[in-house]
C-alpha cells in the first residue's frame, strides 16, 4: 500500500521547525549581543549617554522645526534614537556579518539544520528586539527627565516609521558587505557611511540652513527619512497619526533595495 503524505501536515511540520530554529538562534543572538561589551556599549548604552548628555546640557532651550517653536530635546530625543537604531541596525549587523564571512561560517551554514533564511530572520528579529527595548528606554529616559511626552495621537506614525526603518537598516546592513573588502574594513567604511548623513540629515541639530545640494543628497538616504518620521511623533504641533507619506515611501524604496543587496550578497558569498 502507497502511503500519502498530506503537502499540509510537510508545510506545516516544516513552518514549527523553522520557527523553533528561529528562536533558538534568536536566543543566541542575544546573548552574543549583551556579552559582546564593544558592540553593547557602542550600539546601545552610546547612544542613551548622548541622549543624557546633551539633553541636559539644552535642557530648556528651544529649536524650529516643522516652522514651529518646540523644545530642543523634543528634537532630540527622537534624533538619537534614530542614530541608536541606525547603529543597532546597520552597523552592527553589518559588521557582524562581515565577521561571519571572513571566517566561512555563512558557507559553511549550508551545511548545518539551520537553513540561510532561518538565520536571517533570526538576525532581523534579534534586531528588532534591541532597536524596541532601546525605544523604549529613550522614551522613558526623555519623559522623566526632560518632561518629553510621547502622543498617543502620533503613536502609528512612530511604529511605522520604526517597523520600515528596522527592516531597511538591516538589511542594507547585510547586503552592504558585497562592496566591503573583509571584517578589517567593515566598521570604518560602515560608519563612513552613517555619520556624515546623520549630520546632514536633521539627527543632532536641526538643518534648516542647509545648502539646497546638501538637502537633496540628505532627501535621497533613509537617515532623514527615520529621523524625521520619529521627530513628527515627537512634535506636539503634528496633528493626526503622525505619518510622513514621503518618508514611509523612502523607507519602503530602501528596505527594498536592501533586500535585494542581501539576496545578491549571500548568493556571493555561496560562490567565494
């Protein structure tokens, strides 16, 4: 007698595996990621110290933005939490990624239960857990002690701004390494590439006299697009859920692109 297998029952036996094997390695990734103290200090507790120290030193002062008067760490508290999830995303994935590479372990994982796609997903969720308890600290260090309040009103805007952000920045953080030479190289050309946009782009102050050249290379990138979607969360003069239509759209184009860099940069790295 010929058994049959319901495609079901196999579909749904493969989706439980997958899942376990995700988090499974999720676990791992956090715990590689709190017991690394150069990646955890530099991706999560850099930006919080910043955030403190600047906000208490512009405690009480004023800024322009959106053309209305607001708080200067109403502006900034989104701002460094823009450059905290730049940083947890793209440039600490990318350079762990890089890592990977030089040492084989991502050809070589073709070779273990853990397939390409479960470790990826499991890269961005770890991810996503990072850049969230880092929002969530941000937040609540700008609430208590810079009396910066968080609208309820604003709060879709903020998570769509987050959600798009995170997955752009990560995988732009993996597909990038198909133009990095090797782990060597990773973190000087990783934030080559970060800080002179954050500065252009509206992260630490605001650039309002900015050359016309300079905002339109800044309106190309999707670090002005995150600043600015979790700034009008921030801006008690938005009215409404808070959403940017212009900057949801560029972060949609670059998640996009960035997905496409990672496919092509893991198909590399099956080929070197």
């Amino acid at each position: 007698m010929t058994s049959v297998i319901s495609p079901t029952v196999v579909s749904g036996s493969t989706l439980r595996r997958d899942i376990r094997l995700v988090g499974w390695q999720v676990l791992y990734e956090q715990r590689a990621f709190w017991r690394n103290r150069g990646r955890g200090v530099f991706t999560f507790l850099f930006p919080l110290v910043m955030l403190i120290f600047f906000g208490s030193l512009n405690q009480g002062g004023t800024t322009s933005e959106h053309g209305f008067a607001v708080a200067y760490n109403a502006f900034f508290v989104p701002g460094i939490l823009a450059y905290g999830i730049i940083a947890a995303s793209f440039v600490n994935i990318g350079v762990g990624t890089a890592a990977l590479n030089d040492r084989g372990v991502l050809k070589r994982m073709r070779g273990t239960p853990l397939p390409r796609w479960d470790y990826v997903a499991a890269r961005i969720t770890s991810t996503v857990i990072v850049v969230l308890a880092m929002t969530v600290i941000s937040v609540a260090i700008g609430a208590i002690f810079y009396g910066v309040r968080l609208r309820s009103a604003t709060l879709p805007g903020l998570v769509a701004t987050l959600v798009l952000a995170t997955a752009a920045f990560t995988t732009l953080g993996i597909g990038v390494n198909r133009f990095i030479s090797g782990a060597e190289a990773a973190p000087v050309v990783l934030n080559m590439l970060t800080l002179p946009l954050t500065f252009i782009s509206g992260v630490w102050f605001p650039v309002n006299g900015l050359p016309g050249w300079l905002r339109t290379i800044a309106d190309i990138f999707p670090v002005k697009a995150l600043a600015d979607g979790l700034q009008r969360a921030f801006d008690p003069h938005i009215a409404g859920p808070g959403f940017s239509g212009g900057d949801l759209l560029n972060l949609v184009v670059w998640s996009a692109v960035g997905v496409w860099l990672m496919i092509s940069f893991l198909r590399a790295s099956d080929r070197d």
